[in-house]
C-alpha cells in the first residue's frame, strides 16, 4: 500500500516496473469517441434513448380501435390501448373543416359531407379520429383518402381553445395522399 503514494510511484517507474504512455491529444481524442460510440450504440441495442416517436410506425384500422359499448361508453380496443404513445399510421377521409387552415382535423373511416364534432365523449362515434398538426395545412378535398403518421394519444380530450371533445386522437407529423382506400376500414 505504501507503494501508491507519489513517493513509491516515482521509485517503482525508475525501477521500470511502471511504464508511462505518452498520450497524444488526438490519441485521446480517438479513445473518447471509440468509447463515446460503443456507449451509443449499446444504448440503442437496449432501447434506452428511444423516444415514442422513434422507429416504423404500427398501422391501426378504424375497426381495431374499439372492443364494444356500453351503457357507460365505448370501450377501447387491447390494440388501442398497446399503441398509446406509440408511433401509428391511419388512412381515411379529411372530413369538412369549420375553416380553410387547419392546426387539426377529423379523419373519418368514409369520407363524411358534415363536421362529425359531437357535443359529449358519449355520442362520439366509432369510426373518426382528431389528427393534431405540427403546422398548419390546407384542408383537403374530404372526397380523397390520405394517412397521417404520428404519436397516437387515447382517452377523454376537450381542446381548450374550441371546446370540442375527443377520445383518440393522432398527434401527426405527416400527412399524405393514400394509394389504398381500403386500409382504413374493418
């Protein structure tokens, strides 16, 4: 134990039993990020960094998202339920907006000729969903099916700035044209 103070070390480097390796600050530099990487790449391997939005988005059918009804209300599907917060993918019908510029929107298993917004979590129906925007967009013609891509979030929502209630909702990062118009139903 003697031998780790300063004294000892000096001693023992004189007697050669210690060497010394001159590290350059590139040869330190390299080391860092050798290790830097390894770290990174095992936190991947084990999932931990990954946000909800990371990876392939799960795609999710308007006929996977309920179980049944109630007298107390729908209930959510064990699918639905497993996709909260995860990265999902819908293809529907932009339904009739109250204006031309929309931060959201109701995407509809068929395509809908009226605002499906109901007044109550009660009388919500079965086959729509409010996809929240990043950026505003255009309303698009209600008669062409598109998909959105987002982090799906479920349970009793009231928008704060128009009142309207929602219970499944898709907070969407992408939005585009749908080649298969059949994807969004069953």
């Amino acid at each position: 134990m003697s031998d780790l103070n300063s004294t000892g070390i000096r001693r023992r480097l004189k007697e050669g039993v210690l060497r010394t390796t001159r590290v350059t600050k590139p040869g330190l530099a390299a080391a860092i990020l050798c290790l830097v990487a390894g770290i990174a790449v095992w936190a991947l391997a084990s999932g931990i960094g990954t946000t909800a939005s990371g990876g392939a988005a799960e795609y999710l059918r308007f006929g996977e998202m309920y179980s049944g009804a109630s007298s107390l209300g729908i209930r959510f599907s064990d699918k639905l339920r497993r996709l909260e917060g995860k990265r999902v993918r819908m293809t529907g019908f932009m339904a009739p907006p109250l204006k031309p510029t929309l931060s959201f929107f109701v995407l509809a298993a068929v395509p809908l000729s009226i605002c499906p917004f109901c007044s109550s979590d009660a009388d919500w129906p079965a086959d729509i969903v409010v996809v929240k925007l990043k950026n505003p967009v255009v309303a698009l013609p209600f008669d062409r099916p598109i998909e959105v891509e987002g982090i799906l979030e479920v349970g009793n929502d009231i928008d704060a700035e128009t009142g309207f209630v929602s219970l499944v909702r898709v907070a969407a990062d992408s939005l585009r044209e749908a080649a298969d118009t059949e994807n969004g139903k069953g």
